[in-house]
C-alpha cells in the first residue's frame, strides 16, 4: 500500500517535503530545539532580571547596580514603556558626562517640543531668564523697580558743624539700588544768605537716625553728595539746590531703612552763623531708587 501511494503522488508531480523538529547539542552541551523558535521571556524577581531564549533561561542580573530607573512613586525597577519612571541618582547623556555636579547634565544641544517650566523660587509674571557668570540661570523682572523715600523733612534742618540727621529717609529690600537725592538748601530759620558766601553741602547715607553709620549696605562708589555754590554779591532767596545720586548695595537680608546725614559740609571757609544752611522745601526735593540688578 504504502508503495502504491508513492507511485500516485510522484506520477501527479507533487512533492512533500515535511519539517521534523530536531534536538541538537549546543557548545554547552545544552539540547536545543532545531530549527529555534523565536521565543523569548523576561522574568524580574525583586532587583533580578532573568531572560528565557528559546527555552534556556541565563544568568539572573540584579539591575540595581547599573541604577535602574524605578516606577514612580516607588522602589521597583521600571521594566516597560509605558510607566511613568523617575531615578534617585543623577542623569548624563551626551560624551563628557563622566563627572557631573547636576540632577541632569546633557552635552550637545537639546530640543523641546512644548513648553518649558522652570521653577527655581524667582520665578513670577512678566520676568525674563537671565544668567551669571557661570551660566547659572534664574528669573529677573523686567520692569523698573523704583520706591520713593521721604525727602520732605517737615521743617527747616539745620546744618551743623559736625554730622547730623537731615531728615529724609528711604527703605529699600535686598539687592542694588540707585538712590537719586534732591534737596533745597537754604538759609537757617530766621536768616538770610549773605552776599559774597560760598556753600559746600555734603551729603551721605547712614544705617541709623541717631548715628553715622554703615550697616547692612555698602556704598558702590562715592559715599557722598555735594553742591557747592557762591552766592555773589546779589543774593538769592534759597542757596542752591544739590542734587545727585548714590549706588548702595543691600546685604543685610532683609528690608534696610537709609537716612540722608549732612557730613562735614561747610561753608564761608567753616564760619558757620547766620550762614548755616537748612533743608528746606518748596515741592522740589525728591528721593527714589531704581534696582540696579
């Protein structure tokens, strides 16, 4: 019989060729499947990762030591796509990245599609990213800030021979600031200017009300403001009026209150009398800050 049907299917010119799965010796002397099926499995047991080729299982990996990244919201090494993943160590890519300081350091360049949220405490409405130096980057307004002082003493302030309180006063928050002062100077209370006098008004900041000094802010350049005037033999009603500006940097940490001080000034080679100035005003005088930084 079995020669009849082989006779059949060779005289209807049809061949059968039949595929016999075979078991072969590998180098390990390992029996594997031939031809191999294209079989393949992973197995994660803790921080161990074991995969399955065609039937024989290798060696389990613990990937914990090459910093896996983890699930979020967990420990446990991330093995798919599809979850949301984080990493407790720092994070290279790019050639150069043997040493890093960074959570995330790339060399080369970089593209985003979408936006960029940067949120490192100076963030706010209307700032732009600006950097130091080093290239450190953080958020830096861009309108002007400016704060007005009190340059209206209330009364006549009188000069004296030594360092006084004028008055005025300013409080300004951390930072670099440029204070623009303008007084009117005249005479004492109950005097006038004298002819051919000249005037020499000195002014400074200082920490405190009650004395000349220098704490929480430092001075960037000059300390002082000063005007000097001849009166000439036809006098005017008021003196001169000084005006400048100071650029003062507070360290302090904190808001800092600055108080406008007469320093030495003179006046008709230091006789000071009836030709003692005061701070007066008649709506000119000014006090503000514009940041600096």
């Amino acid at each position: 019989m079995k020669k009849i049907l082989c006779v059949l299917l060779l005289s209807g010119g049809v061949s059968l060729v039949a595929q016999v799965k075979k078991k072969i010796t590998s180098v390990y002397g390992e029996l594997l499947d031939y031809p191999p099926s294209s079989t393949v499995s992973n197995t994660l047991s803790g921080v161990n990762l074991t995969t399955t080729v065609n039937g024989v299982t290798g060696a389990a990996v613990d990937i914990s030591v090459i910093e896996p990244w983890r699930v979020m919201g967990g420990s446990v090494p991330a093995t798919s796509n599809l979850q949301d993943i984080y990493q407790t160590g720092k994070v290279g890519i790019g050639a150069g990245n043997s040493a890093w300081s960074e959570k995330l350091q790339v060399t080369g360049n970089s593209v985003f599609v979408g936006s960029v949220k940067i949120q490192d405490g100076t963030q706010g409405a209307n700032k732009v990213l600006t950097s130091d130096a080093s290239g450190l980057a953080s958020w830096k307004s861009t309108a002007v800030d400016i704060i007005d002082g009190s340059a209206n003493p209330g009364k006549y302030v009188e000069f004296t021979t030594g360092d006084n309180f004028l008055g005025p006063n300013i409080t300004l928050p951390p930072g670099k600031w440029v204070v623009n002062l303008g007084l009117l100077i005249s005479p004492k209370t109950g005097a006038g200017v004298v002819p051919n006098s000249s005037y020499s008004p000195r002014m400074t900041l200082s920490s405190s009300s009650t004395a000349l000094q220098q704490n929480g802010f430092s001075f960037n350049g000059s300390r002082l403001v000063i005007s000097m005037v001849s009166t000439g033999p036809v006098v005017p009603k008021y003196v001169t009026f000084a005006s400048g500006a100071f650029r003062v940097n507070n360290t302090s940490g904190g808001n800092v209150t600055l108080y406008v001080w007469n320093t030495g000034s003179i006046n008709d080679n230091n006789s000071w009398g009836k030709e003692t100035p005061a701070i007066n005003d008649q709506g000119e005088n000014y006090l503000y800050a514009t940041r600096a930084n």
